[in-house]
C-alpha cells in the first residue's frame, strides 16, 4: 500500500496551505485560504480515498 502523507503536505504546500498547529493523537491542523477552513491531517495516510477527501475538503481539485 502507497503511503500518501509527504505528498498530501507537498499539494497542501503548494496549493498555499499552512500548518497550523499539532492536534490530537498524531493529527496535525492544516489551514487552506481556498476554503477559508481548518483540515486534519493524518500523519500515516495510507488509502488514496483518505488522501483524496483531504484534497476535496480543502479545495484544491488534485486527485491521488
């Protein structure tokens, strides 16, 4: 199985995506300025779907 997590932070970095803060567990917040909303992030992502709602969720129209 692909692990997703370094290139979910690299689109979110590109798309002008910051960190934000360490949430619980081994989530971290992301804060997208396209939807002007906070996204978790899971530092062990390994479903393509997972990777993909991330994107959707923070407006950015990359697709895994």
């Amino acid at each position: 199985m692909a692990e997703y997590e370094k290139k979910v932070r690299d689109v979110l970095k590109g798309n002008g995506c910051s960190f934000v803060r360490r949430g619980k567990g081994d989530h971290d917040i992301w804060h997208s300025p396209l939807t002007k909303r906070h996204v978790t992030v899971d530092s062990k992502i390994k479903s393509r779907h997972t990777a993909n709602e991330i994107m959707k969720q923070s407006g950015i129209s990359h697709r895994f």
